[in-house]
C-alpha cells in the first residue's frame, strides 16, 4: 500500500510540476539545416510556436495591435529562433546602429539557462538587423551590456512586416545541462504605437521579471555541447623615436589578457601591460567647471564581472526599486 501511495504522489508530481497558468514552449530537435537569413524555411513549420503576447505598456494586459509569432528550434550545437512581427511596412522604425546601441522596432529572446529565477541572457535584433546582448541580473533589476556573446542574427522586411532569425551556439552561453527546461521570454517593442509586448504576464508596477518567465521545455532532447570558455588577447604595439643623423629607437611593447570560465561559478582572468589603446577614444568635453571629467571604465579585464558591485534592487527608468 504504501508503494501504490508514494507512486501516485510520484506521478501526480510529474503532471503537475507546471502550473496550468504556466507559459510552455517545447523545443524540438531537427535534423535540418537551418539557414540564418530572415527566410521562413520549410523545417520551421515543425517548430513550437507561440503567439500570445500581450501588452505591458501603454495599456496592461490588453491584446498587441499587431500579431506576433515566436517559434524555436534545436541543432546538436545550437538554439535557433524565428519571430515574426506583423506591421504595416510604412511604420517600421528602420534606424541603424551598431552592437548594444540602436533603436527603432526590436525583437528579443531571454533566456534562463540555470533556471535560477535571478540571472537570464537576451539577446534582441531590431528590424534591420543590428543586434544587443546582455546579461540579466537580480531578477531583471539590472543589466550588463558588456557581456558580448557570438551569435548570429539576420532581418528581412516584407510589405506586412518583418522576420527575424537568429542562431546562438550552446557553447556561446553557460547553462545546467542536467535541466529539462530553461526560463524563457520573448519581448517586442513597436515604435509608432509606444506599445511594448511580452509572451509571460508581469505585474504592471514590477514590469519584466525573470522569476516569471515561462518554460522552454526540451522534448526528448537536451543541449550537450559545450565550449571551452578561454579567450585570450594578445596585444603588440611598437614605437618607434627619431634620435639624430638618421638613427631611430624602437620600443616594443607587448601584453596579454587571458579570461577562463571553467564552471559557472568559477572565473578567472589575468592581464600582464594591458593595453590602454583597445577601446575606442572617449568622447571630447570642453570643461571649465570646478569639478573633473569623468569617463566610465570600458576595458574588457576591467568591467568583466563588474555586476557584483552593482547595487540590488535598482530598476531601470522606473522609481518602484531603489538601492538600500
């Protein structure tokens, strides 16, 4: 009797381990390859799809203006994602940009890859095709836009709207490969209309939370592949001075950044006569106040991991959260 109770409770368990009100997304495996161009292919019609979003902004949990449709699928090595977003072609914002600075009609992906609820990656394409990645923290609160992934990404604008396509290697990101579903969130902004639209439901005066994403559930596959997570960056400049009667000095310098992520709560990084020439130039500001200019930090072994002094609790834009 007592085997017969705890196989009933086992098995209502596993039907129930996702609420009726939980948003799913099942991921399937295909054995074709899938080209990133912003084409509706025909392995696509085999994919999960999800097309009901609704707005968080300007009206909450009212139906978007305009229809759009995610779908996801899996290759060996990587997880790929087609949304389609409905729009008269006229009022597509179509702007340029370059990588985690653009605007106009956007599209993105979130994903939480630990299921940790705290923690998740986005990656968002507007409509002609420039790209942001970020890293998500404290429950969304916060967000590290130093964090650049390799991943692929490619738009096309038709007369009812536009398509875009993405490609992210698994070995591109971290993830908890003994998972059965990671959290999962799709998001679209619409210029013209001011209207923001999200797959999960949030509340109106938290906004996006990753603790309530819904689920990508992995069907009768799992992600395995795996990078190594070393990057090394070697740098070599030399100078080279004029003396006198023809005769030059040289001054080779060389230096070396080196960051390892062996496991996903373990980093290391190391730099030897880093070089202060790898980013672009600051801006030029003309100043005649008493106070000094300040220029925030951008090299990499500098800002790598800099969300650990961020303070919790801050939200974006928004006065709902502020730090202790």
């Amino acid at each position: 009797m007592n085997k017969s109770v705890f196989l009933l409770l086992l098995l209502t368990g596993a039907v129930s381990a996702f609420s009726q009100d939980e948003k799913i997304l099942r991921l399937k495996k295909t054995p074709n390859k899938i080209i990133v161009d912003g084409v509706m292919e025909p392995a696509w019609n085999t994919a999960d799809s999800v097309a009901d979003f609704t707005q968080l902004r300007p009206y909450y949990g009212k139906q978007p203006t305009h229809r759009t449709v995610a779908r996801v699928l899996s290759s060996e090595s990587s997880l790929f994602c087609l949304i389609t977003c409905y729009e008269p072609k006229d009022k597509i914002q179509q702007t340029t940009g370059k990588l985690d600075d653009s605007g106009g009609d956007v599209v993105s992906i979130m994903l939480d890859t630990f299921d940790d609820k705290r923690t998740a990656y986005k990656f968002a394409v507007i409509a002609t095709g420039v790209r942001s990645d970020a890293r998500m923290l404290d429950d969304a609160r916060n967000r590290d836009y130093s964090w650049d992934g390799i991943w692929f990404a490619r738009t096309k604008i038709y007369d009812w709207g536009y398509r875009v396509e993405m490609e992210i290697p698994n070995k591109s990101i971290q993830y908890d490969e003994k998972l059965q579903y990671w959290g999962l969130d799709f998001d679209r902004w619409i210029p013209y209309c001011t209207e923001d639209i999200y797959w999960a439901k949030y509340l109106e005066n938290e906004g996006r939370r990753i603790s309530k994403f819904g689920r990508l559930v992995f069907e009768n596959m799992r992600p395995t592949v795996k990078g190594l997570h070393l990057e090394i960056y070697p740098v070599g400049i030399s100078k080279l001075a004029y003396l006198h009667d023809h005769k030059y000095k040289g001054e080779p310098e060389a230096g070396i950044d080196l960051f390892y992520n062996p496991s996903p709560k373990l980093t290391i990084q190391f730099t030897a006569n880093p070089d202060f020439a790898q980013i672009e130039a600051n801006p030029f500001q003309f100043n005649i106040s008493r106070y000094e200019s300040y220029y925030s930090e951008r090299r990499p072994f500098f800002i790598e991991g800099n969300e650990i002094f961020m303070a919790p609790g801050k939200q974006q834009r928004t006065g709902f959260y502020k730090p202790l």
